[in-house]
C-alpha cells in the first residue's frame, strides 16, 4: 500500500521536474532575446523551483527503499529532510524577489518583443496553475509534505508570472514602480510559505506532535472497538508521507495473554484500514479498573440493600442484586427476581441474555458459576468475581479495595449433561459493554471452546 503511494508521488515528481525545466528554459531564452530582465528573473526563481522538485523526487524515490538491518523503520524521514532542503530555496527565493523588486523601484526597464514575453508569461502562469492543482491532490491523497510543499511553490509561480506580465505592460508606459512593488509583494508571500513547510518539517524531523485531531480520531476508533474499555492516549509522529505511533489501550484485568493480543490485533487492524497513512501502531495494553462499577450479584432473600446474603447458585439464585458504585463508594441498589430459577434448563443463559445487557453490568460477583454463563460473560467482557464468604456489603468491600478474586474458569459443568444445539444454546445472547457497544453472539458451535468440550463428552458419551 504504502509502496504504491511512493510510487505516485515520485511520478508526480518526476512529471513537474520535467515540466519546471522545459519553463525555466523557456523564460530565460525570451527574456534574454527580448531584454525582459523580470523575464530572466522569474526563470532563475524557476531554476529554485526545479532544484526543489528534483529534491522532492529524490527524496520520493530514496523513502521507497525497504527497510534494512540499519534502517529497520525504514527511510520516510529522507522526504522530510528533503522537504527542509526545499523550504530553505524556497526562503532564499523569496528574499531574492524581495531584493529584486526594491532594486526595480526607480530602475528603467526597455523590453523588445513584448508580444513573445507577454506570451510566455501567460502560458507559464496557466502551467503552474495546472501543475499546482495536480500536485496538490496527489500530495493530499498519498500525504506528501514535499509534494505538498512543491504544489504551493507552484502556486506561487502564477502570481510571479502575473507579476511579469504587469512589469511588461508597465514598462510599456515606462510605470517600472508598478513592477518593483508587486514583486515585492510577491516575495512576502513566498518567504511564508518557505517558513511554514520548513517549520513542519522541522517538527517532523524532532517528532512533534503535529496532527491533534488524527490522534483523537484513533481514539475514537479504538473505543469502539468490543473489548477495549478505555484510551488512555494517542501518540502520532510523521515521517515523510507516513505516520508512526502507539497508543495506549486498558482492557479487563481478567482479560489473558491471548485475549489482549487478539484485542490490540484488531485495534492496529481497524486503525490501518480508517487511516491508510497509518504505516505502524503499537498498542500498549494496562489493566482497566473501572470508574464506576455496575455489579450483578445473586442473593437468595428480597432485600434491597446491602445486608443480605450472596447465593451459592448464580442461574438458580431467586434475586439479583444490583449495586453502582462510584470511588468505592455505594450510588445505588436495586433487586430484580430471577424469573429463570425455574427453567428445566440453560438458565444461567438465560440470565445473561435478559438482565446482564439490559443494565449493562460490567462486574459479577457470584458464589459458582457454569461453564455456558461463565463464556458467555467472559466473551462480552464482563468480569467475574470469586466470593467465598456470605455477606454482599463484605463483598463489595473487597471488590472496591481490589481484594477479590477473579473466577478464572467455571466452577462446574454445565446442567443437563452433554450439550445440544437447543434454542437456548444457540440464541443470540446479545449484551452491552459500559459503553454500550452491540457484542457477538456466542453459541455452542461458534465458540471453538464449547466445540472442545462437546467433542470430549461425545467422546465418553460414546465410551
């Protein structure tokens, strides 16, 4: 991807190095034979202009080169370094035209074949005028600063050229102050943007945080993805027509080796695919701990507040107790039935399809758990809890001070012996994180663990 990007912009370059030259040629032949010396002028400010394409090429073509065993990130930063080089001849220009328009104040001017002069300056205007819109869309669509720096360069070629056209007609009615002022006027705006890309450059080469909003972007996309429940930050570096970074990524502190990978996989993923520019991203994975908890936890008596007792089923409690918490602190409690308790069977399914995604719990501290409801949390990211005591206000003392443990795997089997694709197993079991993203369904055949498990009873089933 980022091979063929190189590839158009070094086209670009070599096209408009082409076109610079056979200009510059041209304005410096008719301005010598016509006497027109803002003619020979302006063909020595193209002559900066072809040595800042030629370098943009050259630094185009260098940053294409694969990344070797010295340079294992690759050579980017040679177009930006190229891009400084440019900015600087574009500076030195612009002060040139500065000094070239003063000295034209009260200097006479006699030009021979005005039509011949009059006729290169239009046509070089309308070139440069293509040739910028052309560089410019290409610099904006493989993100070359040099280019981008060449394509206002090339701007600024049709104000000299309207700029040698008036000092032509001026010097007709011998007016040779109307030529001095404009070239000066010119100049200011060529010694800023000589300024501006040689700052950026600048700040490419030291690493400086210069794209704000590409960094809020990313993190945007990475909140949205399921399984990553904050961004703590974005770091975004140019180099040449690319961008570096790393961000910083907090995940449940449940979550292993394995799951945390696969999440910050799909994060580089999802990120390259948005954001083309993106050559690498390294994500760094910390535990996430919760602002504010959503905690479900199974109770045998009706009591809508802290004093009762945790049950020892999860799918068969007769209550539910949900508690919000905030800095440790106890915001809000509420009891629901457990209008499951009575299902023949798959009823801790049942729980998390209707009441978890419904109050979009994030914690569950619980007794036991089996092994259907104990994936099926897990792959929605909702973090279990291991309580081996009675009282619920106990519990959430321990969970707020980071004492408790994780359930790290089911506590039993499933009921009702070897698994079959029931409605209930295989219904969508559709929940939200706290931040309210849609999850994946998980069924007995999708989850390769559930897969595993129903092969081994098979297996004895059939022994």
């Amino acid at each position: 991807m980022q091979r063929e990007r190189l590839l158009k912009a070094e086209k670009v370059a070599g096209i408009s190095t082409l076109v610079t030259f056979i200009l510059a040629f041209l304005k410096l032949s008719i301005g010598l034979i016509s006497g027109a010396t803002v003619l020979v002028a302006d063909a020595i400010h193209s002559g900066g202009d072809l040595l800042s394409i030629g370098a943009s090429y050259l630094g185009i073509r260098i940053s294409r080169k694969p990344p070797t065993e010295k340079f294992p990130y690759g050579l980017y930063k040679v177009e930006t370094l190229f891009t400084l080089f440019i900015s600087l001849l574009i500076l030195l220009a612009g002060i040139e035209l500065l000094r070239e328009g003063w000295g034209k104040l009260n200097t006479p001017s006699f030009i021979e074949r005005k039509y011949l002069a009059f006729g290169i300056a239009i046509f070089s205007g309308i070139t440069a005028w293509f040739l910028s819109h052309w560089q410019k869309k290409t610099a904006r669509a493989v993100n070359s600063p040099s280019l981008m720096a060449n394509a206002e360069e090339s701007l600024t070629d049709i104000f000299t050229s309207l700029v040698v056209f008036l000092g032509i007609l001026a010097s007709s009615f011998r007016m040779q102050a109307v030529e001095g002022l404009a070239t000066m006027s010119i100049s200011f705006f060529v010694v800023w943007i000589g300024w501006k890309n040689g700052r950026l450059s600048i700040y490419g080469l030291l690493d400086a945080s210069i794209a704000p909003e590409l960094e809020r972007n990313i993190a945007k996309t990475l909140i949205s993805i399921k399984g990553i429940k904050d961004v703590e930050k974005v770091r975004i570096r140019q180099a040449g027509l690319v961008y570096l970074g790393e961000a910083h990524i907090q995940v449940e502190r449940s979550a292993d080796v394995a799951r945390a990978h696969e999440i910050a996989h799909e994060g580089v993923a999802k990120v390259k695919k948005r954001f083309p520019h993106i050559e690498a991203l390294t994500i760094h994975i910390e535990p996430y701990k919760p602002k504010k908890w959503r905690v479900m936890i199974p109770v045998g008596e009706k009591k809508d507040n802290l004093d009762g007792h945790i049950s020892p089923h999860f799918g068969r409690a007769k209550y539910f107790l949900f508690v919000t918490m905030q800095d440790g602190k106890v915001n809000e409690v509420s009891i629901e039935e457990n209008l499951f308790q009575k299902d023949k069977a798959r009823a801790a399914l049942s729980v998390v399809r209707d009441l978890v995604g419904k109050r979009g719990i994030n914690a569950v501290i619980t007794k036991e758990m089996g092994e259907i409801a104990f994936h099926a949390l897990r792959d929605n990211f909702v973090e279990i809890y291991k309580f081996e005591g009675d009282k619920v206000e106990e519990a959430l003392k321990q969970l707020a001070s980071s004492a408790l443990p994780f359930l790290t795997q089911p506590t039993h089997p499933s009921e009702g012996g070897p698994r079959q694709n029931t409605p209930e197993v295989n219904s969508e079991v559709e929940k939200h994180s706290s931040r309210g993203n849609t999850v994946k369904r998980v069924t007995a055949d999708s989850n390769p663990r559930y897969a595993t498990q129903n092969s081994k009873r098979k297996g004895r089933s059939k022994s």
